[in-house]
C-alpha cells in the first residue's frame, strides 16, 4: 500500500479521475512535485450518480454515501496504482477524495498561493463542451494559485481513433499506429 506524507510544505495538487488524461496529467504533477520538493496531493472528487437529483425529497441514506465514498477511494487507488505501480510515486503525497463538483473541490483543495493545481485538459469539441463544461476551464478561471492544464497524450488520440473504428465497423490496421 502507500506511504502517506505529512509535511506542510509547497504542494502540487492534481485532479485524478481514472481516465487516460487525469494519468497524464497525475505523472506530470509527480514530475513537477520532484523538482519544487513538493508534496503531492492526488484529488479525487465525485458525486452521488444522477447528482443530488435522487435524494432532493429527503437526505441520503448514510449507508448510500458511504458506499460511493468507498468506491470513490477504489478508482484513486487503482488510477494511482495503474499511473505508479505498487511503489508509488517515490514522493511524499497525499489522497484525498471529496465528495461535490470536481471544478470546486480541486479549488478547495488548492487554496494556498503557492500551491500548483495540474489538471488535464481533455479533447475538447462543440458537442462535449455544451453537454459536459470543462472542469480545466473552471479552475483556470477561479484559481488563485498557478495551474498547468496538461494536454492529452499524443496515445489518447490514437487510442480514441481506435474506438471509432471499432464503434463504426471500419477495417483496422496495427501499421496506422506506427505512423
């Protein structure tokens, strides 16, 4: 399991939620904390399924939330797992996981002046911004410490272009990712 550290120090905070880009963006925070002699802080945020739509009627079972809660520190664990294997980052760090907007908590989290806040900035098009708003946006726009938006892996387009062939049936050769 991990080491926690417990240092008050400068810190990089990064938003992590599983995906190909919150891994990129989580080794580019591990780099970024090794050269200021920072403290990690991984940040994970979530959310009851459907929001709070369900439970407006009345507060949510405890049960309910401490279930999310549980799955929620799962996905943090084996995204850091899967982006550092089972050493860790070889850095002081530290894990947290909130519940609410991923945009607020990650602000919440990097409230200090001289913190750094590394987000991924994900493919952006027309369609995924008018259905889901960016949360590098979000924080760019109201942070009051530094952040570094990290662009996708050059691999998270060849991969999406991978999952488009296979959605649409199209014929697939590996050489194309060799290109």
């Amino acid at each position: 399991m991990w080491t926690v550290g417990g240092h008050l120090g400068r810190r990089v905070v990064v938003g992590v939620s599983g995906s190909l880009g919150s891994l990129t963006a989580l080794h580019r925070a591990a780099a970024e904390a090794r050269v200021r002699g920072a403290e990690l802080w991984a940040v994970l945020a979530w959310e009851p399924p459907g929001g709070d739509i369900p439970h407006r009627g009345g507060p949510c079972p405890p049960s309910l939330t401490a279930a999310w809660r549980r799955m929620a520190g799962e996905r943090l664990d084996e995204a850091l797992d899967t982006a550092f294997g089972s050493d860790g980052p070889g850095i002081p760090f530290q894990r947290l996981v909130a519940p609410g907007r991923p945009g607020k908590v990650l602000l919440a989290a990097a409230d200090r002046n001289d913190d750094l806040l590394v987000i991924g900035a994900g493919a952006r098009g027309r369609l995924r911004r008018a259905v889901w708003p960016s949360v590098s946006r979000y924080c760019v726009a109201r942070a009051s410490c530094t952040v570094l938006t990290v662009p996708p892996s050059p691999l998270h387009q060849a991969l999406a272009a991978v999952h488009r062939r296979n959605v649409w049936k199209l014929p697939f050769s590996t050489r194309e990712l060799a290109d």
